[in-house]
C-alpha cells in the first residue's frame, strides 16, 4: 500500500490521464459506450483528487471546530498522507493533549477552591448585578437556616435588617448585625468586596458569627472595668467610711468637747468633703463616658482639621519647647464626620503625646494626614518613652490611667467616637523610641 502523499497524488493524476486518453480514443473509433463509461471514471477520478487534496482542510476545520466546542478527545491521524502532514497531526494531537491538560487542571483547581468554600465556617454570598446569587455556602445555609437563596431578595425572608445592610452595604466596609434565628441570637460581622469577570460585575460578601468571641471580650472588659470601678471607689470609700467611724467613736464617747476635738472632727469632716467631691467627680466621668452626643456629620476637610488643631496647639507647645510638625498632602482629603466629635479626639491625643515627651531631649510631635484605598487617615506620632506592652493592653480600658491628675477616660472616649464614625483609633508604641496614635475613617 502506498503511504506517501505526492505518490498518491502521482498516482491519481496518471489514472486520470490514462481516463482521458482512453475516453478521447474510444470516441474518436466511435465506441460511444466506452467512451461515456471511461468519461464517468474519469469525473470520478477528478473528484476522488480534489477530495483527497482537500483532507487536510477538512482535518484543519474539524479541529478548529473541536476546539470551538470544547471537544479535545478526538485525535487525528498521518497514516496514508505520508511524512509530511506527519508533524502537522502531531501538532494537532499535541494541541489537544494541552487542552486536555489545562481543562482537567482547571477542573482541579476548582474542584480545590470549592472544597475550600465549603470548608470555611465562615459564610459566603456571590450575587450579580442583577442579585441573582451565584454561590452559597454551607456555612451561611447554617447561619440564615437556608439551603439556598434565588436572588438577594431571599434574605429579606430571613431577617429584614440583614437583607437591607448586605443590600447597602459597600464594598470595603464592615457592619455588624444582630439576627435572631430558632431563638438563638447571633452577631454577624458583614464585609464586602467587588469584582470584575468578564466584564461583569460581581460581589462578594463575607459572613462571620463573633458573638461567641464578643461575649468573651465583653467578660473580659467588664471584668477590667469592675476592677478599676472597684479600685477607685474603695480609695475614696474606705476612708470616708474610716473617719465617720472615729468621729462617731468621739461624738460617743465626750459629752464636751474640747478645741483638739473639735478640730479632730472638722478636718475628719473635710477630708470626707474631699473624698465625696472626688467620688462625685468619677461618677460625672462615668455619665460623660456613656452619654456621648449622637454625630452630626457634614463633609470635613482633613487639612481644615488639622490647621485648626496647630494653631489652637501651637502657642503652648512653643512654651514648654515641643515642636509640632505636620504633612498635609496636595489633594484634598475629605470624609464625613462631625468636626466638634473629631476635634475632641485629635486634642486628648495631642494632650497626651504632649505629655508624654515632655522632658525629653528634642520633644518632637508630627501629625501626618493620607489616604489608604478608600479610608482617609490621621496620623499622631511623638517620641516620647513608649508605652509598656503591660500598660498597652489596658490603654482603652475606661478609667485607667498612668498619670496623677487623668481621669482614664480620653482614649475610652475616643475609641467610641470613633466607632460611631464607623472608623477606628490604633496605638502602636516602641519603649524608648515613641508613640504612634492612627485615626482611620
């Protein structure tokens, strides 16, 4: 059998010739019949040519349309063609064997990334622009007690608060839900991202179950609090309750009283003066701390803030020999927020950074002001001594303090003012090197 193409082609062409000449003879010598026989040979020759020349096109189509529809199984073969259409189906076969290659990978990383979803306790929602939801997890069937959801509008069977905050809820930003679901309440920790996949777009939204790590933190936050409630007011009571005891053992036991007596008794009755005003003065903290006005936000203007807070700063500092320094970047950068509330932060920790590096070689304090993707940021750096990690950990504790005339209630304060701007206030602090208070919003 022959293998090679061109002798294939030689060989059709020679039989085709042969047809011709046989066909134009027998017509010459009159043989009509041979003739008209020899002529449909002939044809069937010609096509049998041009079909065989033509294979390879339709190889090359019928691979292309496999590829088309995804169809990497079918392989295509040299024999009969010869040699040299032998590195062009190898090319074919190779092309369909790297496809194959890439769709099971592809089918293995997702088989990977779908374990992983499934796996995680924390709840996963994917909808489109339309809410139709494409994925849900299992972890958020157990959290909403729903198997599946058709569209974002599912949720609003579920709780009304949370289906109207995942509907609003921006990309970027984190809230925090309550949903009560088989008398079981449950405190969600939403965020939310955007995507892009082919051209459309998609978001994804994240659903963490921290009441169990709230509770905790609130226990141990009241446990703190109760320990320094305790500690203050028994610096106060235990005296007053010391000294109405001796000028009850003196009232008792003199019908008349002499001058050291009557002294004794008064400056009893002014520390216990002192002693009651002092305590009288940690319960209206104690109101302040939890009486903080709702905000009134309008649009702030980040460099505005900080102008006003050098110039109201600025003369003191000059006196006690602290330079103030700030880095106010070009562009504007504003955010809402209440001025008066921010103002209020931005001084208690201004106050403190000045405290902390007084008596310090070249007391320095530097207010930075940049944007981080969508947050706008205040920076208040000293280098002051540092705060101990031990002191760190109670920073935020209402009522605690390191300083002989504070109240313990400005970073307290200034934490939950953040919170109502939806922002947050970190410290970080080097001991010997300084102190860096963060202001995101």
């Amino acid at each position: 059998m022959l293998y090679n193409f061109r002798i294939n082609i030689i060989v059709r062409i020679a039989i085709i010739l042969a047809l011709v000449a046989g066909a134009a003879i027998s017509f010459i010598q009159g043989y009509s019949l041979t003739s008209v026989f020899l002529g449909g040979l002939l044809a069937f020759g010609v096509s049998n040519l041009i079909r065989y020349v033509n294979q390879t096109n339709r190889d090359l189509a019928s691979f292309i349309e496999g590829v088309q529809y995804n169809d990497f199984i079918t392989t295509t073969s040299a024999r009969h063609k010869g040699e040299s259409f032998g590195e062009l189906y190898q090319s074919f076969n190779m092309v369909n064997r790297k496809f194959q290659e890439i769709r099971a990978e592809k089918e293995a990383n997702h088989q990977f990334l779908q374990s992983i979803v499934e796996h995680i306790d924390i709840g996963l929602l994917c909808f489109n622009g339309q809410e139709e939801v494409i994925l849900m997890n299992k972890a958020l069937q157990g959290l909403i007690h729903k198997s599946y959801l058709i569209n974002l509008g599912g949720l609003q069977q579920v709780d009304e608060g949370l289906w109207s905050t995942v509907k609003q809820l921006k990309p970027g930003e984190r809230e925090l839900v309550k949903l009560t679901v088989d008398n079981k309440l449950k405190q969600l920790s939403i965020q939310c991202i955007e995507l892009v996949l082919k051209g459309e777009h998609y978001r994804l939204v994240s659903f963490q179950n921290i009441q169990t790590e709230l509770e905790q933190q609130e226990l141990v936050a009241w446990q703190k609090l109760i320990r320094i409630l305790t500690h203050e007011i028994m610096n106060s009571v235990a005296p007053i309750a010391s000294l109405s005891s001796t000028i009850s053992d003196v009232i008792a036991h003199r019908t008349v009283m002499d001058e050291g007596s009557m002294k004794h008794i008064k400056n009893s009755v002014d520390v216990i003066k002192k002693r009651s005003e002092g305590l009288l003065g940690f319960t209206e903290t104690y109101r302040t701390l939890t009486r903080i006005p709702p905000p009134n936000f309008e649009l702030v203007e980040a460099r505005h803030l900080v102008e006003e807070l050098c110039t109201l700063f600025q003369p003191e500092l000059e006196r006690k020999g602290i330079k103030l320094e700030s880095s106010l970047p070009v562009q504007a950068v504003s955010f809402q927020a209440d001025p008066a509330l921010l103002e209020q932060v931005l001084i208690n920790l201004v106050k403190n950074a000045a405290d902390a590096v007084t008596g310090r070689v070249n007391p320095r304090i530097k207010i930075n002001v940049q944007k981080v993707g969508a947050k706008a940021q205040i920076i208040i750096a000293d280098n002051g001594p540092g705060i101990p990690e031990e002191v760190m950990e109670q920073a935020f504790v209402p009522f605690f303090t390191t300083k002989k005339e504070g109240s313990g209630i400005g970073l307290s304060l200034s934490r939950q003012i953040m919170r109502m701007h939806k922002g947050s206030i970190e410290l970080h602090s080097v001991v010997g090197e300084g102190t860096v208070a963060t202001l995101s919003i």
